[in-house]
C-alpha cells in the first residue's frame, strides 16, 4: 500500500488500511503481514495504532503482523 505524496496527511492511508482490515476479516483470514522500513515513521505509527506488532525483521525493514 502506498499514497502518492500529495495526499498523504489526510487519512487516506487510515482509510485504506481499515478497508483491508475489514475485508480480510469478512473473508475469514487469520491475520495480516506487512513490512515498513526503519524510515518510514509515519506508516509505522499508523500500523501500531491498528494493532500491528513487530515479528521480524530484515535488512532495514520490520515486518509486522496483526492477528484477528
């Protein structure tokens, strides 16, 4: 998932990720996975904020999962 940099600040990434969380639970998955680099502040933030925890990690990227 990615928001182009002139919308970023405005929720959209908020919104895009309650969309996946939503949709990956209505289809019965256990969980999700991502990965976010040390550098990207923001995007981790907003993953901690919905439940993502650090599992991993590689190179300069964490991988992080949330379980439903």
């Amino acid at each position: 998932m990615s928001v182009v940099s002139t919308h970023r600040g405005q929720g959209v990434g908020r919104v895009l990720l309650e969309r996946i969380k939503r949709a990956s639970a209505d289809r019965g998955l256990r969980g999700l996975s991502l990965s976010v680099e040390d550098e990207n502040e923001r995007a981790r933030a907003l993953y901690v904020r919905n439940g993502f925890v650090v599992a991993g990690r590689a190179g300069n990227s964490d991988t992080m999962v949330l379980r439903f």
